[in-house]
C-alpha cells in the first residue's frame, strides 16, 4: 500500500466513470457454473406443490424433477440438490425410510441420471430429518438425545443407498462427530471410489431454517430445537475445526450454512486451508429477500445479485441457492 500516489495523482473514481472500464476492472464475476439448484421432491400425485413460505419455490414430481434437471442443463447450472418430502405415513422414529433404496430420493437420482446423462451432478442430502417422526437429524437415546454413534452408522448406510441410485455428491448436512470418516469408508469399500463429498462442515443452528422445514414438511414434527448437534451462532474459531476435521475425515469440499450471515467463515476458511468453500444460502435468505422485494424494499433481482456476489467475493467456490435458475437466466441473457 506504501507505494500508493495520494490525491489528486491518484483518483478512484477515474476507473468507475464508464461502463467498460467498470467491467475492465471488475474482481469477481458471477456464473451460472458457480450455482447449485436445490430442489424438493413431492410425494402427491401433483406435478407442482408450492410452498408457501419460499414464493417461486415448489415441490416437484420425480418426472418434473428429472425436467428441472434438463432445465438446469440448458441453463449452465452444473448440479442439483434433492431434498425429498417424505410422505408422513414412512416416517418413523429411527428413519428407516432413508435406507429404502427405492425411497423418493433413489427415484429422483435415477430419473435424473436417465433424462441427463452425465451432463449433470446430482448431490444428496445425508441426514434423517426429512425420514424421523420427530424431525431431528439422528436417531434418539433411550433418554431422548440424540445418539451420535449410532446415527452414524445409519448414515453410513444412508449414503451408500443413494450412491448406489447414482448419487455423485454426498453431502452430509447432519452435524454428527465422525460421520464424513464412516462414510468415506463406506464408499471405499463399496468401490464407490469417484463419489464426492460435500459436508456441511460448519452449519449453525440458525433461525434462516424455516422455510426449507415446511417444504421437507419436518418443520410440524420439531420439538426443540438442533442445538446439541448444529453449531452456536457466536462461534468462528470452532467452525474452523470443524472444518479441518472434515477435511481430515475425507471431506472433498466443505459448505458453510447459513450463507450472507456467515460470510467471514467462508473467508477464513478459504485463508486457513485452501479448500474448496461451498455457501448454502439457504431458505430463510431467500425467503427474506423474495418477500422484502415483493413489499418494496428494493428490485428482487439487485437484491439476488448482489448477494450471491458476496460470496464469490468471499471466496466461495459455489452456492447453493433457491435462486438459481432466476439467476442462471439473468446472467445468460
Ligand atoms: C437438515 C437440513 C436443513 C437444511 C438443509 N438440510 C434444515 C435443518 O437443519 O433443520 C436447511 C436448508 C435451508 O434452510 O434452505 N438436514
């Protein structure tokens, strides 16, 4: 910085005054490569269940999934997430669902791979609250804690059902001690050598969650909260361990959730280790800013834009957002 000319030699504004300069000198672009689509998977009978509290977001059938794919496709987003919405009558106290190999996930991953191909990744949801009766992410001790040791080996086998209906990307958003170990190790053995994972390394017990429990529909079955297992707000220093023992376990990459809220984790990440950073931003994020555009506060799609922005700045490798297909259109046009 020493080495800086002062004002008037040195002006700032000079490289802001003209649209091509701007773009000459911009650091950090945004691309539809940079974006993961998060999609909810029904179980009705119909194509399309919009969920109230994520305007613009919907459930979709397993065929109307595998259509959002080739949409997704065409539009440059190179992979998706599920999340499925079980039916309540498959939801038990242990999860059992989520081993079912032909469980609405495992229908979604193969109707995807049929309609695409290899021309999209299809990233999985390891954790069982979308499988529980009671809505927590792991099963529960003869006391009502939730066990950790004993999750894990359910999730284990969780990750291996979807791998083997072609999941590419494990992503295990449970925040159990030890899980991504036992299930890189699963995945060894099963030969399933190329699968990815993706943990959620540092995600926070936040109240951006909302949202997204409705749409899975565990948001009615939670009593209490997840904050034996999710990570305290306040906490920086603890998220980087976290972080380094994913990694250590075998995590490919790591996601950081929620996303704005938490930029400087993404940051200091990305300075401590050099891996790759992923954002999750999740529902209560999109939900705020879709309803405050709708309410006058601003224009959705600025609003959109520069947020997602934040985080390549940040240093994300990529987001997972709601958004976007809404901004792989804008930025193709
Ligand atoms: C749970 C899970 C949650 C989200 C993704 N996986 C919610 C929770 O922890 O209760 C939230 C994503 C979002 O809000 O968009 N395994």
């Amino acid at each position: 910085m020493s080495i800086l000319p002062r004002y008037p030699a040195l002006r700032l504004r000079r490289t802001r005054a003209h649209g091509w300069s701007r773009a000459l000198f911009r650091e950090h672009r945004l691309s539809p490569a940079d974006l993961v689509w998060p999609l909810f998977i029904g179980s009705g009978d119909a194509d399309e269940e919009p969920v109230a509290t994520l305007p613009g977001v919907s459930r979709w059938s397993v065929p109307q999934i595998a259509a959002r794919a080739r949409e997704a496709v065409s539009l440059g987003i190179p992979c998706i997430a599920l999340f499925p919405n079980t039916p309540h009558d498959r939801r038990t106290a242990r999860g059992e669902e989520a081993l079912n190999p032909d469980n609405l996930i495992c229908q979604a991953i193969r109707a995807v791979r049929d309609a695409c191909g290899d021309a999209i990744g299809i990233m999985t949801d390891v954790a069982l609250d979308p499988y529980t009766s009671h809505g927590q992410d792991g099963v529960l001790d003869s006391r009502g804690r939730i066990a950790n040791d004993a999750t894990v080996e359910i999730l284990a086998q969780q990750a291996l059902v979807q791998a083997r209906a072609g999941a590419d990307i494990i992503a295990p958003s449970d925040m159990m001690d030890g899980r991504v170990g036992a299930i890189r190790r699963a995945l060894e053995e099963e030969g399933c050598h190329d699968v990815q994972i993706l943990s959620y390394a540092a995600k926070f017990a936040s109240a951006f969650y909302g949202p997204f429990r409705d749409a899975v529909g565990s948001g009615g079955l939670l009593k209490g909260d997840k904050k034996t297992y999710q990570m305290d707000p306040a906490n920086g220093d603890e998220a980087l361990r976290e972080i380094a023992l994913d990694i250590a376990e075998g995590a490919d990459a790591v996601m950081v959730k929620p996303g704005l809220a938490y930029l400087d984790i993404i940051w200091r990440a990305r300075e401590a280790f050099g891996v790759p950073v992923f954002a999750y931003q999740v529902s209560g994020e999109y939900a705020l800013t879709t309803i405050g555009a709708a309410a006058g506060v601003g224009d959705r799609d600025a609003l959109m834009m520069e947020k997602l922005l934040a985080f390549k700045r940040a240093g994300a490798t990529g987001i997972v957002t709601y958004f976007a297909r809404d901004a792989a259109r804008l930025l193709s046009d």
